[in-house]
C-alpha cells in the first residue's frame, strides 16, 4: 500500500464504490447534488470502542437527516461483517466494505502497521468537497460529534 496525502477542506473528496448491506455497491457520487454525506471511518467491526462509537452517531440521525445529510460507515471488514455489525448495533445507516483499503487509503487514513484504518470523520458536501475533517490521535479516542453537527449546520 501507497501512503497517499489526505485530501483537506475544500479540496474534492475522493470518490469510492463499496461493498454494503446484500453486497450492493455504494458511491460516494450518487449522493452529490442530492445530499451531504458524514463518512465514518471506523478501524474494525465488534471491536469495544467502534461499538460504543457507531450507537452514538446513530443517536444523532435524526438531527442529520433534518440537516439533509446521510452517514456511510467504512471500515476493512468484509460486507458480510459489517452487514452483522449493522445488525448488531440496530443501525438505520450502511457500513461498507473498504476490503482493498483503497477509500482508507484515499483519504489518507490507512495505518501502515495495522493496515485498518484510523478513526476519522468527514463531512462531504453536495457538491462532492470535503467541508469537515476530525481524524482522532489514535484508534482508542472518539471524534467530537457535536463538532459533526456544527460543521453539517454550517452547511445550510
């Protein structure tokens, strides 16, 4: 795997298509000009802390969805663990499947030892621009979802 430098605010977000929920592919360009996405990089399903990390975001769904923005769940799991994650977690939002690490690593965010990605959430508008970018200092910390929902307000 290539290191590649993270795309910052205000720069084109990098488009991915990825495995979800049945094995159906998900892009990040068929959202634009219709919604804003929040990309949730998580580093593994049914590890502690994505467990506690995930129910949270789902808690803030509603306030998103007013807000005309939807939430995609990446991590290196295969479709079929995320989609038991999902499951598990009684979440109303997709997990994809980032097998190939090629959206970790897109975005900057593929740990070279680890090779899962590190923890980060990134608003996109819809015009398809990074707009909000919070990545944690190590797998084990949360971002701050109320910076999440202040950057999304922030978008109108």
């Amino acid at each position: 795997m290539q290191a590649t430098t993270a795309p910052e605010v205000g720069q084109t977000a990098p488009d991915f298509k990825l495995k979800g929920p049945g094995g159906q592919f998900v892009s990040l360009s068929e959202f634009r000009g219709k919604k804003h996405v929040v990309l949730a990089f998580y580093p593994l399903a049914f590890s502690p802390v994505c467990s506690h990390q995930l129910p949270e975001l789902e808690k803030l769904m509603p306030r998103l969805r007013a807000l005309d923005a939807e939430v995609l769940g990446i991590s290196v799991d295969s479709h079929y663990a995320n989609e038991a994650f999902a499951k598990r977690l009684h979440l109303s939002f997709p997990l994809l499947s980032d097998f190939r690490r090629e959206a970790s690593t897109a975005y900057g965010l593929l740990n070279p030892d680890t090779l899962y990605s590190n923890r980060a959430l990134i608003v996109v508008d819809k015009r398809g621009v990074l707009a909000h970018r919070e990545q944690t200092p190590t797998p084990s910390d949360l971002p701050d979802n109320e910076r999440l929902v202040a950057a999304v307000q922030a978008l109108g």
